[in-house]
C-alpha cells in the first residue's frame, strides 16, 4: 500500500511538472503575466492533477484488493505493466497537447481526433518521418526508464513476500486497499464531469486558466460531451426566458418606431439598404463566385488595420477599395467545416459540435444554393486538397453541387504540394472554367445553352504548415498568405481582363476563419481573432462603398438571396439575417471550444463556459444585456440543432 500511495504522490508530482513545462515551452504567452500569476496557476492545477492521478491509481488499489487474497507475482507483474502502459500514454497525449496547443490555442480535447478518424493520411501526412521517430523514440525511452523504475519498486518476491505477509493480516491488507480505492474514487469523482473544467480558472486571462488545466482531464470532459444530448447543454435558463430573449432579438418592430426601440441591438447601426444604397447592377442576376480563403486573418488587412504591413495581402486590399468592402465582418467560429455550414446553410459554429459530421442533420437543413437551382442555376465546387473530410463531400451533395473538383479529380503526378494542389494552380484552373464557362454562354450554337451558374472555391495554401512555392517573407504564416494573395492578384487581373467572364460575375472573397496565433500571443477568445475581411467585386457591382453594419458569416446566405431577388421564409435560415435590412438585427456570435462571444455596436460578452460568470477580454457588457442574449442565442442554436432528425 505505500508504494501505491508513493506512486500517487508521484503522478501528482509529474502532473504539476506537465504545467510547469507548459509555461515555458509558452513563455511568450505569459510574458504579460507576473511571477506570482504563474505560480498560481500551478497551485490551480493541483486539483485536477489529483483527480486524474486518483482515476489512474484505483485499478491499482482495486488490484490489492485481490492480491490479499491471492497472493502472488502476478501483481508485480500487473503494476510494472499497467504503471508503464498508463504513464506511456500519458505522456504521449500530453506531447500531442503541446504541440496542437502552439496551433489551435485550446487544450488537447476531442477535435484533432475528428480530423485524425476522419482521414489519417491528412491529418499525419505533413509531419516529417523523423518527427514521428523522435516522439515515439522518446515516449518509449521514458516508458523503458519507468518499466526499470517500477521493477525496482516491485523485486521479485521470494522469502521477503511471506514475512511480508505475516506483518498485516489477510482483511487487514484488503481493507486498507479498498479504503485508499474509496479514497481514490472521491478524489477522482470530479473527473467525469462532477467538477468542471472550470475548477482550474482563476484568471480572465485564457492562458493562465489553459496552464491550470489538465490536459488528460481536459480530453476526459470533452469525451463526456459528447455523450450528454445537444438539447441538454447549455440550459442557461428557462425556456420561457430563453423564449422572451430571443423574442426581443429576433422580432423585427414597426417602421414607426423609434430608433431605440426599432434598433434593439444597437445605438449606432447605420441605415445601410439595398434600396438606398445600390450594391449591384441594375436587372442582373450574375453569375457568383464564392472564394472561401483559409486562415486569412483581419489583423493581416492594411485595409482594416492601418497599423497591418501592406505587403502581405496587397491584392485583397486593393480588391477591398475598389469594390463592396465589408468592414465590421465577423466569422463565426474556428475551423472550416464550421464555416462552410456558416456560409450556405446560416447556421453559427457549434462550441462542442460540429454539425458537419452529422449526416442526419445536415440531410434537414436549407441551402444557399437551393433557390439558386431551382431559378437554373448551376453549381460547383472546388478545393485543392481532400473533398471528404468532415464529411464535406456528403454536406455539398444535401445542399445539390453537381460536381466536386478536388485533389482526387487530378492525377496524383500533377500534385505540387504535400496535401494535393496549391492555390496557384487552382486559381489558374478556376480562370480555365469561367473562360469555358463564357465561351459557351457566347455560342449560340452550343448543344447544351449556358446556365448561370454559382461556384464555390476553397483556398488551402495558407494552412499549417504553411510550405508555400514563395519566400518572401520571414514569417511563415504571413507568407503563405502573401503567396496566396498574389494568386488571387493574378486571378482578379485575368478575369478583369477578360470581359466575357468580368461583366456579369459577382465575387465574393472572405475567409473562412483567423489563424489562431496572428497576431501572436491572441487569446482563442479575442474578438479580433474573428474579424474577418469581406469584398464583393466583379462587373456586376455598382462600385465602391464600405459596409459597416456589424454582421456575421451566417448572414450571407440570405443577404445574397435577398440581393439577387429571391424571397426566404423566416424558418429557411432562422440565424441569419440581411446585412443590408436596417430593421433587422445587427450583432455577430462567434464559438471556440466550449466559449462564445457576443458582439453588439453598443456592448460585448466573452465567455468560457467554464468560467460561467466571469467576463474575459473583450467583454463591454455593463447592462449585461450582451451576455443575456448571447447565452440565450447558444441555447436557441442548441435547441435547433437538436431538432433536425
């Protein structure tokens, strides 16, 4: 019994060390903080450190339990095998936190998993051989050091093992195990779920908290997630709040009114219409093209922020002064299969769930692209890398693109990157079919008459890792997204050029979501990290103007259609709204993992559920009228998804 209350003393030793490297493999992110900041933070830690080596150390104090009874060395055996294996795995998933952490910003939960299940050879295919060499080398190094410390803990037994045996009588020693294995399991009941992950913040600021959380805990409570149905999480209140709140939000007053009352959410939303404001052509019903670009972040813009270098993405900020620039765009959340549901179906990211991946969900929701089909147009898409992870292929078929081009529909010869096509390859092939595309609406001979048609095209070069065909400048990050703006630079010039194809197409360019570390040291939470550059360009808009409405990625959909002349009823896309409606509610939500912001003209409320009634950076809520309508908004979107079956 002592060298299993020794070896959890000892784990939670090893715990509490797990933080510590934490904080100095991530030194820059704590450089604002103090000494005694970080010092808390370890002390934060230890609860969960003690729950998580309390659930490792029952089995093997259940294990004693038995070998009261059945003495033998089949226990030693047991320890030296279950401590290693159980420390091993450990270790690996704490390396694997580490390293997704400098990426995503979050603590290891169950999100990489859905990427690595879902397609292996994408999710692992950009880390070098020797990468994983080292890592497994190392892991199996330590659990080889363990291995030989646990057999020195547990010799052989021989003579020793009986006068051992005779010290503590045979219920004595069972007692005592099953004692410290109750003990185990009140320590440890916090673990799946009756403490949350929350017990370790202390701080509003996001890292501090990352730095008391457990990382095995932390995937722990992500697991259970996934179990509790989605019309039980995020019960903030009671439906009849929740149902006056969305209430106030939603329904759209008298013209009459008065701007306080007409404008709920805003004191300074400006009277932004179609009407009023031409965006468009008159009597065009253009062609669109929609480019989703990847990871571009609004912190990158020299057209948002001035104080941004303007020779990262000089093309895109050109294409923002000259056509319809959207200046206060957020995107809703953090990945891209959230944001292409953001985008055609006007459903918000999801901060536990991604709906993607539900094909019995996403089989019941409306699309962008519908009412578009129905008035004749045809559709597309394209992508330089895998067209089926997160079940994208399957989403695009519900929402009825005739075809899919992506890495698959080229010859693996023609690949010129390590996950299938960069951007300049694909822009160039994109050019290829608008020209085609022209060619046939110009030939009035043709055997099949040329439809209007809308497109969607992903761009991917400007992902980890980043290994783009130019080098120009230092930071890799900033110079994918530089290579990928001047294919767009490329692209816009041609198709300008290029009548035929120019006239009447309408371009729609934003990105799919920020990068999470740009600018470095960004909290997850940050409102900036989800302001987002939009334009519109193309020969069939009107000219210049800059959209200031606070709006958001799910109030395409029916903006477009609006625009375009088409008509939606309020259950088609209950989340979104036209952007250039000025009786409609202008605010913007945006989801990280387990957290959402809530962003109005006037007030703002970030959230981490964890922290449940602690603000963090970037809330402005003194009314608390931000974070009433935020909660109950998440909960409404729940409470929706969970209907779609």
């Amino acid at each position: 019994m002592k060298k299993k209350i020794f070896l959890f003393i000892l784990l939670v030793v090893l715990s509490i060390v797990q933080a510590m490297i934490f904080l100095l493999a991530y030194s820059r992110l704590f450089v604002p903080c103090g000494i005694s900041d970080c010092f808390l933070a370890l002390v934060h830690s230890v609860p969960q450190s003690a729950m998580v080596s309390a659930w490792l150390m029952l089995p093997a104090f259940l294990v004693g339990v038995g070998y009261a009874f059945f003495p033998g060395n089949w226990h030693r055996r047991f320890m030296i095998g279950y401590v290693t294996l159980a420390l091993m795995i450990l270790l690996f998933l704490t390396c694997i936190d580490w390293i997704l952490y400098g990426f995503w910003g979050f603590r290891i939960d169950t999100t990489p998993f859905i990427y690595i299940f879902d397609n292996p050879e994408k999710a692992i295919g950009r880390t070098p051989w020797w990468g994983f060499l080292i890592t497994f080398g190392t892991v199996f190094l330590i659990g080889w050091f363990i291995c030989r410390l646990m057999s020195w803990l547990y010799p052989k037994h021989h003579h020793r093992a009986l006068c051992s045996r005779q010290k503590l009588s045979i219920l004595q020693k069972a007692g005592g195990n099953l004692a410290l294995a109750v003990l185990m399991l009140v320590i440890g009941n916090g673990c799946f779920g009756l403490m949350g992950i929350g017990s370790a913040y202390f701080s509003d600021y996001q890292p501090l908290n990352h730095a008391a959380t457990h990382p095995i805990y932390n995937l722990c409570h992500s697991i259970r997630q996934h179990f509790v149905p989605l019309d039980s999480q995020y019960r903030f209140m009671s439906e009849s709040e929740r149902s006056a709140v969305m209430s106030q939000l939603f329904q759209l007053p008298a013209p009459e009114d008065s701007h306080p009352e007409r404008l709920l959410l805003s004191d300074t939303v400006a009277s932004l219409s179609a009407s009023s404001v031409p965006l468009l052509k008159p009597d065009t019903r253009p062609n669109v093209l929609l480019i989703a670009f990847e990871s571009f972040s609004g912190a990158a813009s020299h057209y948002l922020y001035p104080e941004a270098d303007p020779s990262v993405m000089p093309n895109y900020d050109r294409a923002m002064s000259e056509g319809v620039a959207f200046t206060n765009f957020y995107a809703n959340s953090f990945r891209t299969e959230r944001a292409f549901v953001s985008l055609l179906s006007g459903y918000p990211g999801q901060p536990t769930f991604s709906l993607m991946t539900d094909d019995a969900r996403t089989r019941h929701l409306h699309y962008l692209t519908r009412p578009l089909i129905d008035a004749g147009y045809s559709t597309e898409f394209l992508y330089g890398g895998d067209g089926k992870f997160c079940h994208l292929d399957t989403y695009l078929d519900f929402a009825g693109f005739e075809r899919q081009i992506e890495k698959d529909s080229f010859s693996k010869e023609s690949y010129d990157a390590d996950f299938g096509m960069h951007d300049g390859f694909m822009f160039n092939y994109l050019f290829d079919l608008l020209k085609k595309e022209a060619l046939t609406a110009a030939d009035m001979l043709a055997e099949n008459p040329a439809r209007p048609y809308f497109k969607f095209f992903a761009t991917l070069s400007s992902h980890e890792p980043f290994d783009v065909p130019m080098h120009r400048l230092p930071d890799p990050y900033l110079n994918s997204v530089a290579y990928t703006d001047s294919c767009l630079g490329a692209f816009l010039d041609k198709v300008r050029a290029d009548h035929s194809v120019w006239d009447n197409l309408l371009i729609i360019c934003l990105p799919d979501h920020c990068y999470s570390n740009y600018p470095e040291g960004i909290q997850q939470n940050d409102p900036l990290r989800y302001h987002i550059p939009m334009f519109w360009t193309g020969g069939a808009v009107a000219g210049h103007v800059d959209v200031e409405v606070l709006s958001q990625q799910t109030d395409l959909a029916v903006s477009l259609l609006h625009l375009l002349g088409f008509s939606t009823e309020p259950g088609d896309f209950p989340f979104s709204h036209d952007i250039f409606d000025p009786l409609a509610p202008h605010f913007a939500f945006y989801t990280w993992p387990d957290g959402f912001g809530f962003l109005t003209d006037s007030c703002s409320y970030v959230q981490d559920n964890h922290y449940d009634g602690h603000p963090l950076k970037g809330s402005n809520d003194p009314a608390g009228r931000a974070q009433m309508l935020g909660k109950a908004y998440l909960q409404t979107l729940f409470d929706h998804i969970s209907s779609l079956r």
